[in-house]
C-alpha cells in the first residue's frame, strides 16, 4: 500500500479526534499497559523520587530576569507545584537566602479560580513596571488566556473595569503605555492564518470593546503569523510591524505616526534588530548589495538613519568559518557581546564601535566541553552589566555576574544531582553518506572505555535549532548511573556551523538529516562504542519526526527507540494544528512534486508488517495544540495493527513541553529511563 492510498483509506482518522471518548478510552488503556510495565516497580518509583526532588529542590539557581532594578523569576517546588511568581532587587538575590516579593501564586490562583493554571508568561510594563500582562494556559497548551495584573496591588484587573482581557487563543499583547496595547488574536472568522496564529495586528486602548481595536496590518491566510510592536528606548521610540510570511522569512516595517509603513530593505530570511544608533543584521543566506557580497552567517552593522536615508555600506561585526559560528548576541549599555561556537563549543566576545570602527576583545575565559550563555542584558537601564551561566555534561549550573571591563562574581552554584565520579566527555566527528563531518559528544565512565555497552543517543536536526552541553540530572541518575553512555549528537538541521548547518537539509535534501545521525550509529558501533542490540534513541518534536524516521529506515541500527510527541504522518501534518507554519522546513505534501520526496521518509506511510523494528516508546500529550497528538497515536494503532512490539503512553495534560507540573516531568523523565533500561541492559543483559 502506497502513502497516498494509505492516507485516502487511512482507518485511524478517528485518533486525531483530540478530546473524543473513543480515542480518549483507547489512550488510557495503552497508558495502564505502560505503566504497568514500566512505572510500578520500586526501582522506578525510586527515580521518580530522585529526578522529582531534584526539580522541587530548593538548591537549584533561581534564574532570574531583569527588567530595570528588579529581577523577576518564576519558580516551581514541592511547595509550589504550579509555581510562583516573584522578584527582588539585585542587592538581596546576591544574598545567600534572598527575600523574594511574591507577585501571583499560581497554585492559589488554580484552586481559588478551579482552572488547571499553567504559568505561560509576563510581559512588563517597562519602565514603570506597574502593570503586567500575564499569560496563562489551561494544562499547557499553547493557547493561552491574557489578563492584566496590578503589580501594586498584586490583583487581576477585572475586565468591566478597563483591565485588558483576551479569551484562551494563540495570541499576542505587548505594551504600547499604560491605556494602549498591540493585539493579535482571533478576532473571528478569517482573522487567524492557516497555521492558526493571528493575521491581524491591532492597536487596543483601554476601556474600549476589543471590536473597537484599529486594525495596524493585515497579513494573508498563508503567512504564519503577524505581529506589532513598539521599542521605548528614550529617544529612539520606534513602532514596527512583523510579517512571518513562512517560518524563516519575515518582512519588517516600521510603522509611522500617520499610520504608513516603511519596509526595512533586508533580506526577509535574516534576523534585524536595533538599538539606538545601530542597525545589526544577521545573515542567514549570502546578501549583495551596495557592491559588496557578505556570507551567510555574517553579522553586519550600520547607523539606522543612514540606512532607513538609502545607504548601504555595512560594518562586518563577524564572519563565520569553517568552524566557527555566531550562537547569539546583545547589547549592553555601550557594548556589543557575542556568543560563539566553535565546533559546538562556546567562546565570548565584546565588540565596541568606536570612530576607527568596531574593536573586538575576548569577554571571559570558558571552559571546554560547556555551555556558557550571556544573560539578562538590559541597555535600556545603562550600565554594562550582565551574567553568565556555565553548565556541562557532568557540571552542574554556575551563574555568575559581571560587567564589560570589571570583575566577575559567582552568585549562585548548583549542586551535582548524580554521582559524576569517574564520568568524562569526548567529542568525535562521524562521516555522513555525502563526506559531511558531523561531530557528536560521548559522556560516559572511564571504565567503560574499551567496552561496547548500553548507550542513548538524542538528537533533534532542525529549524536551526543548535544544541550544546548541558547538565542533565535526570540522564544522570537514570542512565549514566546505571552504567549507561549517553550521546549528544550535532547533525545538520541545527545551526551548530551557522545557517547553512540548517538551511542545507531543508525539503529535498531532509534525508540528509537522517542520514548523519544514522552515520552517527555506524560511529559508535565502529569505535567500539555500544553495538547496535545495545544502542538506544531517543528526540522529540521534530526530533520525533527524526525517530520514527530511524524506526522505519534504519532499525538495524538501534534496539531500541524513544519516540516524544513527534510527527509521523507527514501526509497530513500541514493540516494538522500549526503544521502548516512548518511547510518552508519540509515541503508541501499536497505538491506532488514534493510528496515524491516527503513520501520516502515519512514514517505513518512507511511502516511494513514484514520488517523487524526495535521496540519503540512513543509518548505525547493530550493538550499538544502544537504538533498534533494525532500523529504518535495513529502511529501506535498501526504498529499494533502489524503486530510490532511497542508501547504508548500519552499525557492528559501538559502541551507540547510534555509535562504541566514538576511531577508529571520527573514521571516522564523516569519512565523513559526505565524503558531504556529494560530494553537495552536487562534484555540484552
């Protein structure tokens, strides 16, 4: 049976029936068949034990926000399993136990309203910081409530009052002033686009009906989404307007008193951004104009006015190489900061303009085989200040503050979640099917070197996505304790060596993808690693995508395969919830053009009764209102159809994070490890 007639004859249609009794029944009776198998014995509960005190620990880094003088977070515990919204001033968080000003407590809030509350967000009203439009989602959804909040008198401002309001939607509300906001949400028929997000941009003013709100831009039914904004920096005000016209391309303009746009004349697939004076765009393809050509993963600068006056003559603030990319960058007060990989390994750097042009210096010594980000810059407040935070395989969490040009201090330090004696990091490249080296990082026990044994290898290879080191306590504790070698793999898809990394394996070339992670395998096997009964997978998302796609493709290389709230039925992912917005990242399958490529590797039309797959896991959730759960749960019903051996367990609650609350994630996060466990040590034994 071809994917076509498959999918016109497809008889698990009704499983995409979200909240149906039928398809809810039938997730239920494959959830008590998993835990039963997997979620009851002592062993488990130990690790849920473990992997939910860590979450709930009181130990970890609250990281903070800043906004101005204070500095917001949003913290969960034992005490506070939905969580606490809360901020305090530098001065008392640099203290060893500091005095946090709780703003909403979202468990009273729950009990006190009987909603399934799951925090969503805060948008501050800046400078003042009086006002709050907080975001709020029943079970994790990505649709969300707005309200407003009154942080002085630490109470929602009811609607009939003048509080601004929106209804659960996938929508956007941003600060204008006090009385005015920009809003983007369904306003009714028409007003979403295909991949549900709002089409229409409108400026709101309090006390007036939503009806009311004067309509700014209108984006067509095929864009992803519209979006306005205004930039209050004190003598640069600026109005803009966003137009995503699919996920990599956006049309930028600034909006003027008189209500008319001016378009930002860049390229719509890269990323501009101001501040003050300056004008910096990112690109993500190669750009020629005013008669010079500058490379994709460039960083280019330039005065605003004079461009927005027609010139086009740029500064280079960084060119990448063959082994070097640009991961982020910011703005401090008078400096430029930027975070670079080099061959996935972090190093910083502060750029200052000058009259001789731009001066470039290393920011911070980093250490190898970690991540160290930059964080809660705030330009707008003056001062050079930022923070640091350094995390590894095996390192816990360091957060430390500084300032260009002065001395750094450790704030906060998190303590190590799983015995990490003896357990060190290596990083390897494989060769992939077209000579691409793709490097991948091994995290395992010295003295399992030399012996092939069980091992896990996670991977995602999208929407330029990088991934970098990063403690993990709960593969700590559930698989590397136990024996186990975990693998980090970079494979194209990300943007690990900068836009290109991504933009190479888009569509027609998506096999590519699969093909360096599968060459990955083939490493570790080969170097004596793991063997493939032993080597276990593990992605979700798109990374889920990336999983069914080794379960029908490669299945000779892995026993076994952990498959999160994934697509899987790439016939009808466009039509599925937001698929629509990911068309530019694999193609059009109602183009048979394109069908002819998506065809050969999606997984819903390429499973065969008559192959030998490794036992699978797949898991999602019933409030994914992003990737639809209809995908893992047809999946399922075919591979039980055909008589394969797997298991499904989906989450009621929780969106497409997999989890609403602490418990619920260190239950997921135990079950994974103990499928892991069963299939690649106890049965390979």
């Amino acid at each position: 049976m071809t994917g076509v007639e498959q999918n016109v004859t497809d008889p698990y249609l009704w499983l995409e029936e979200v909240t149906d009794e039928r398809a809810l029944d039938w997730a239920r009776a494959h959830n008590s068949v998993v835990v039963e198998r997997f979620a009851s014995s002592d062993r488990f509960s130990e690790l849920e034990r473990r992997i939910l005190d860590m979450l709930d620990t009181d130990t970890k880094i609250a990281y903070p926000g800043r906004r101005g003088p204070w500095l917001y977070n949003f913290w969960r515990d034992a005490e506070h399993p939905r969580g606490l919204w809360r901020r305090t001033t530098f001065a008392e968080y640099a203290a060893e136990s500091p005095d946090w000003d709780v703003l909403i407590d979202l468990d009273a809030l729950a009990a006190a309203e009987d909603e399934n509350w799951v925090w969503g967000g805060a948008v501050v009203l800046r400078p003042v910081q009086s006002r709050a439009l907080i975001s709020l989602s029943r079970g994790g959804a990505d649709a969300k409530v707005i309200r407003e909040f009154d942080m002085a008198t630490r109470k929602f401002i009811d609607p009939a009052d003048g509080g601004f309001f929106l209804p659960e939607a996938k929508s956007e509300m941003r600060w204008i002033d006090i009385d005015s906001v920009y809003v983007g949400t369904d306003f009714g028929p028409g007003s979403l686009t295909d991949s549900g997000y709002p089409r229409i941009a409108k400026r709101w003013h309090r006390g007036t009906d939503l009806a009311e709100a004067v309509t700014v831009f209108e984006g067509e039914p095929g864009d992803v989404a519209v979006s306005a904004g205004y930039d209050r920096t004190p003598g640069y005000e600026r109005h803009f307007i966003g137009r995503a016209t699919d996920f990599f391309n956006e049309e930028v303009y600034l909006l003027e008193d008189d209500g008319t746009l001016r378009h930002l004349d860049v390229p719509t697939d890269a990323s501009e951004s101001w501040y003050k004076d300056w004008l910096l765009v990112r690109l993500k393809s190669p750009w020629e104009v005013g008669g010079s050509t500058y490379p994709a993963g460039a960083l280019l600068a330039m005065n605003f006015e004079k461009f927005l006056s027609g010139a086009r003559e740029f500064e280079v603030i960084f060119t990448p190489d063959e082994h070097t990319s640009l991961h982020g960058y910011g703005w401090t007060e008078n400096h430029l900061l930027l975070i670079t990989l080099e061959d996935v390994q972090t190093k910083l750097y502060v750029v200052t303009p000058g009259a001789a042009g731009w001066r470039r210096e290393s920011l911070a010594d980093t250490p190898p085989m970690a991540t160290t980000s930059v964080m809660n810059l705030d330009p707008l407040e003056g001062g050079d200040e930022f923070m640091l935070t350094t995390s590894g395989f095996t390192t816990p969490a360091t957060l430390l503050a500084s300032s260009v040009g002065g001395s750094t201090e450790q704030l906060k330090q998190e303590p190590g979640f799983f015995d990490a004696d003896g357990i060190e990091t290596e990083q390897f490249f494989a060769t992939s099917a077209d000579g691409t080296m793709v490097p991948y990082f091994v995290i395992r026990h010295r003295d399992r070197k030399g012996t092939p044994g069980p091992t896990v290898m996670s991977g995602y290879g999208g929407f330029e996505v990088s991934r970098t080191p990063a403690y993990s306590g709960a593969s700590g504790m559930g698989w590397l304790e136990r024996g186990g070698t975990w693998v980090m793999t970079n494979i194209r898809g990300g943007g690990e060596y900068g836009p290109q990394w991504h933009t190479s394996v888009q569509k027609a070339n998506r096999h590519k993808v699969y093909e360096d992670f599968a060459a990955i395998a083939k490493d570790l096997v080969a170097r004596g690693i793991t063997t493939a009964d032993q080597l276990g997978a593990v992605g979700g998302s798109n990374g889920g995508l990336l999983m069914g796609v080794m379960l029908t493709r490669y299945p000779e290389l892995f026993g076994a395969i952990v498959c999160q709230v994934p697509l899987l039925d790439m016939k009808r992912y466009h039509l599925l919830l937001a698929g629509a917005s990911w068309i530019a990242e694999y193609g059009d399958p109602d183009k048979p053009e394109e069908w002819e490529y998506i065809s050969k590797y999606s997984p819903y039309q390429n499973v065969r009764a008559d192959v030998a797959y490794p036992p699978i896991l797949l898991t999602t959730s019933t409030r994914d209102d992003r990737v639809h759960p209809g995908h893992a749960r047809k999946m399922a019903a075919l591979l039980e159809e055909q008589g394969h051996e797997f298991w499904y367990h989906e989450n009621i609650e929780g969106g497409h994070g997999g989890a609403a609350d602490n418990k619920q994630s260190a239950f997921q996060a135990g079950l994974i490890y103990e499928f892991f466990t069963q299939m690649l040590i106890e049965r390979r034994g």
